[in-house]
DNA sequence: GTCTATAGACGGATAGAC
DNA sequence: GTCTATCCGTCTATAGAC
C-alpha cells in the first residue's frame, strides 16, 4: 500500500523533472530529494532509472489518448471535423495544463536511450492511430495515404510545438484551438 | 590559419553530436575523439562546454536565417503567399539536409542552461521578426496581432516538427511544402 | 521501505611539458 | 596547437544495517 503511494509519488515528480531538465540531468540524487528520500530508495520500487523513465513516458502517451478517446465518446453525433477539434482540444489540454507526463513525454523521447524508445514504440503506435483515423475521416476516402499523413503531421506539429512557447497565463488553449481550425480546417475537405 | 580550421572541425562535430544525443550527452572527450584530439585540447579553442554550445547555435540560427533571406530576394516580385511559401521551401531544406546546426539548435534549446539561452535571444528574435514580417504582410493590415502570432506557431510547429519524423529518403521537402500550402494557405487571407 | 556508505565510471576543467 | 596527467565533482547502482 505505502508502497503504491511511494511510486506514484516518485513517478509525478520525474515527470516534473523530466520536462523541465531533460532526460540526462533529472539525476536520481535530486528526484529522491524531492520526495524526501535518499537516492538508494528509489531502487526499492524501480529497477533502474530507464525503468523509471519508460514508465512515465509510458503514463504519458497512455494518458492523453484516455483524454482525447473519452472526449470523443462525450459527443458522439460529431461531425469529422468537430471530432478533430474535439481532440486538438483535449490533446492541448491535457498537454498544457495537466499532465507534465505528456510534455516529459514528448520533450525528452528525441534523446532517450533506444532501448527505452523501442519499448514506447507500442503505445506511441496506437496514439498515432487514432490520429490518422480521426483524419481519413475527415478528409474522406478520396484522400491520398500521404495527404492523410502530412496533415497529421502538420497538426502535431502545431500542438506539440506549443511546449516551446504557449504561456498558460497569457495564452488560451480555447483560442488557439479556434485558430488551428480556421487555419487548417476552414470548413470542408479540398 | 590552422586554428581557425580545427575550430570549424570541432563546431561541426559538435552540432551533428548535438543534433544527435543532446547537450548533457555530448562530452568533451567523445567530441575530441571524432576530431582526432584530446579532451584539454580543445580549451585553446573554446572557453567553457557552454561557449561552444553556444556558438554552435548561434550559427544554426543565422545560418537559415541567411538561407531564408537570400531565397526571398531571388524572387523580389512575389506574391505574399509565395514569400511565405518560399520562406517554408528553404527553412525545411536548412534544416532537414543542409545543416546540423540548424536542427542542433531546435533540439537542444530546450535543455540547455538559461545563459546559454539568454546569449542566444538576439538572434533568434532576429529571426522571428521575419516570419513575423512574412505573416502580417500575408493577412494584411486587419489582421489581429493573435491571427499574426498564433499563425506563426502552427507553422513553425508544422516546419520544426519534421524533425521528429521526416525521412529524407521517404518523404520530399517540396512534397510537404505544397501540402502545408493546400492545408494552411488556401488562396487568401481569411 | 528507507537508510548509510561506497563502488566504479565518467563528466568538465586546468597545469605544464612539448 | 596539442598532449599528458590529474583534480574534483557527480552520476547510477549496489550491499547491508535498521
């Protein structure tokens, strides 16, 4: 029980840690300050620290596909469009305001050992797919493979990339999402 | 003579290390190896770690910003959208073919120490204040200063992004350049 | 479960020979 | 200009007491 609390503990603070510092400088001397331990006890409930990394990595990508599937399941009359901007929603969201998780995630995956990347590479995965399924619907079944893939790569690109500069006291997830849909999607597939 | 030649060897290593495992995991002693030095050598060339990083960026900046502006001046009687279009064409090629300092850069600043940002603010401003000159000429003079700032991040979202996905032996610079134009520039300011 | 103590490797940086 | 040699700090990880 104490146990559970521990690594749940351990694992928030990584995340926090991770995001701000990176893969390599989150050192295990400064995570177990912050839970008020002592670096050894952290090998009580981890492995090592590339089992810890991979675990909230793991809790990242697994946390906001939950939030984009069950803000997509809250409107189930959707049209394809609005079903894109229901995940570009949740997606910033959860990204920004809630989750450091899923910014740790997406800051640090570039520089992780590959062997901590392969073992992602399954979650990752299925992410990925309910993003191109929300865009082959949307763009229809006349839509080319590429086109299909390019603009999912155009709209991560646009979400992920507010780690880099989105101020939540200065900035509005609401409104950028609004922006991205007049910008992307102005009304119909062309 | 011959210093300014080893210093341009250690940048260069240094930005595809970089590009490559990141600030932290880029040491001194594996730098010098790839340029057949020692680790204490390559303090006659740089100060600190930190100098060199440092440099490497700073050169990745002006290096696509010089690319960006010399490809706008090749066509001095386009459009607003082709200027944009243009702009987009050159940054993706710096950045995905020409240059580990470009991608260097985008990679590492996130991680790197505050000093090292702070010298490095000049120029990056410098290079917005392009974009952002691109963008406003692009939705004209009604356009809010948000439609401006938040049309930029999605597009240096979509442009920075490739770096995480984009396969020069899969995917064509051009190729995604007309679908960022189909997606996101239409025809006309909206 | 958490501690102390420490092994063993590797990091940036410096001094002085050549 | 580059080398050797080294200082000193920090890192992950382990062993064993409590």
């Amino acid at each position: 029980m104490k146990a559970e609390i521990a690594r749940s503990e351990i694992l928030a603070a990584a995340a926090g840690m991770m995001r701000q510092v990176g893969y390599s400088d989150m050192s295990l001397r400064d995570l177990a300050t912050q839970v008020n331990m002592k670096a050894g006890s952290l090998y009580y409930h981890f492995a090592s620290k590339d089992e810890l990394v991979t675990e909230v990595m793991r809790i990242g990508v697994e946390a906001v596909e939950a939030a984009v599937r069950s803000g997509l399941d809250e409107h189930p009359s959707a049209s394809p469009q609005e079903r894109i901007m229901a995940a570009v929603t949740v997606h910033l969201d959860t990204l920004l305001k809630r989750s450091d998780f899923v910014s740790s995630h997406i800051r640090c995956y570039p520089f992780v050992p590959v062997p901590v990347r392969e073992r992602l590479r399954e979650v990752r995965r299925s992410y990925d797919q309910l993003w191109l399924s929300l865009i082959r619907a949307y763009l229809g079944p006349e839509a080319s493979t590429d086109d299909v893939r390019y603009l999912r790569q155009v709209l991560i690109g646009a979400l992920n990339g507010t780690l880099e500069w989105f101020n939540p006291e200065r900035d509005s997830v609401t409104e950028y999402a609004r922006r991205i849909e007049t910008f992307l999607l102005p009304q119909k597939p062309r």
